[in-house]
DNA sequence: CTGCCCCTGTAA
DNA sequence: TTACAGGGGCAG
C-alpha cells in the first residue's frame, strides 16, 4: 500500500511514538526480513538503545539510535503503528519494539514483504521529491539521459525517491504526457510540467494521507485519495471522457489517457 | 529489456 | 481457479 504520502504519514506517526523513548527489547518474528543478518543480532543491537531521531527518505523510514541506524521498508503491506499493550499485537506481526513507557511500537505486515536492517538504505537514492534538492533543473537534466520510458525511468528510486506505481501514473496524466515516452525525448517545457505536477501530487497527498491515517487497520480503503487514472482501466477520463487504458511496463500495470495523454 | 521470485489476500 | 496487488532484487 504504501508510496512516499504513506510512508511519510507512517513515519509521523513512529516518530511520536519514538522520540526520546530507550528500546527495552527488540523481538523480530521472520527471519527473512533481516537477512543477511539474523534475527538474534538485529535485536542484540537494537537492545538498550535510545532514540535520537525519525526520517524519511523515499520510502525507506530511517530510524537513529545512539549509535545505530535502522531502516524500515515497508514494501506493499507493512505498517509501524503503536501500541499500549504489545501482547495485543496481530498474528501478522512481523517484529516489534518494547519502548521504555510500556508500550510498544509494531511492525504489522501481512504479507512479510517488508525489510528491517541496521544502518542505512543499501545503495544510492535520489532525491526525495518533497525536499529543497529536487529542482526543476535537476530534474530535467537527469531526464537527459533517461533511456527509458518516461513512467518507468519516474519509478526508478535513484532519481525520484518514494515516486510509485500510483503517483507516478497521476503525475504523468497531470502533466498530459504519455508514459511510453522516453525520458530523453521529452522538451525541458514538459519537464517543467512534470516537476511540478509531481510536487503538487505528492504535497496533496502527503497532508490526506496523514488525515486518513489512524490506527491499526491503517489506510482503511477509504476514499482518502481520488485517482485520475490509477485502476480506472476502462472508465471515462474525468476531463476528456476517452476511455483510460491499462498497459503493462516494467512487469507492472500502467494506467494512462489516450485522449490528453501525448 | 522481460520474467521470476519473495508472501498473503482479495476479487473476478 | 486465476489474475492481480501501491515494492524491489535478481537472473537471463
């Protein structure tokens, strides 16, 4: 469920529970989700620790401690939420965190997709798209060199990070552009329109998601954000009424207007 | 680039 | 029963 909007509504809500509290003991159910490491060291390191502080970057949650990082990847199905009394953690737990005033501070996750390691995300990450790097200049001279199509180069989290599925598709149909093209053949005009729907996507989004975010049960399917395109395959364009398409790319569902998308 | 994999849930 | 799911890593 999650791109960047969700994540950061997550990540607000770790960071209440978190701030200043010392972790009494770390318990992580599925050996996989910390790998290489093992479950025994993430937890050893994790022990006794205070927190300083909670970021985010892209999609990844980074969560300081006196001399440690964590990092949190919550893939399609993960959630952090806390809780007053950790025994009444779901059986969809995949670790969780005893914090110092008694309670405790779960990472639910159904699908156990989700990551959980000591130091920071591997690998490079872009700039998050909500911070004062991410410029329209910038932008279009990654843009440059993208050999890609459009929609899938947006994806790629080493230039925009936290830009998914969903928002990636919304900003493109913002923008009237067609997400087959490929990044390096597009005038530095729509960039510029692109940058900016792009921002003001996610800024809509950010605020919305934080409102609908509540507790355990999370992003209830709730109408808490209304799609231009994304899993409207098949229905009318809210503003040229052709009929919005789904096509694959990447090995993921691309949805897109015929009609004002060029 | 494509396809497959990790998992579980849900809808057609 | 099959297809698909908002993520990402890997092999070919």
């Amino acid at each position: 469920m999650p791109e960047l909007p969700e994540v950061e509504a997550v990540c607000r809500v770790a960071r209440r529970a978190l701030a200043g509290r010392r972790i009494v003991s770390a318990h992580i159910r599925r050996r996989r989700i910390c790998l290489p490491q093992t479950p025994r060291q993430v937890a050893a390191a994790l022990a006794g620790k205070r927190c300083l502080a909670v970021e985010r970057l892209g999609k990844n949650i980074l969560i300081h401690l006196e001399g440690a990082t964590l990092t949190v990847h919550l893939r399609m199905t993960g959630n952090l939420y806390a809780l007053a009394h950790p025994g009444l953690r779901p059986r969809t737990t995949s670790a969780h965190l005893v914090l110092d005033d008694g309670r405790a501070l779960v990472f639910d996750d159904p699908r156990g997709l989700g990551i959980l390691r000591l130091g920071r995300p591997p690998g490079p990450v872009g700039p998050d798209p909500l911070s004062r790097e991410f410029t329209p200049q910038r932008f279009a001279e990654m843009a440059r060199a993208g050999r890609s199509p459009i929609k899938v180069w947006l994806m790629d989290q080493r230039r925009v990070a936290g830009l998914g599925n969903i928002y990636a598709a919304e900003a493109l149909h913002r923008a009237g552009i067609d997400p087959r093209r490929l990044a390096s053949t597009l005038r530095v005009s729509r960039l510029n329109r692109l940058h900016a729907a792009i921002v003001a996507i996610l800024a809509v989004a950010v605020e919305s998601a934080s409102r609908a975010y509540r507790r355990p049960g999370g992003f209830a399917d709730g109408e808490w954000f209304t799609a231009a395109v994304y899993g409207r395959d098949g229905l009318p364009c809210r503003r040229c009424r052709r009929l919005i398409r789904r096509i694959p790319q990447g090995g993921r569902s691309t949805y897109f207007c015929p009609g004002c998308q060029r």
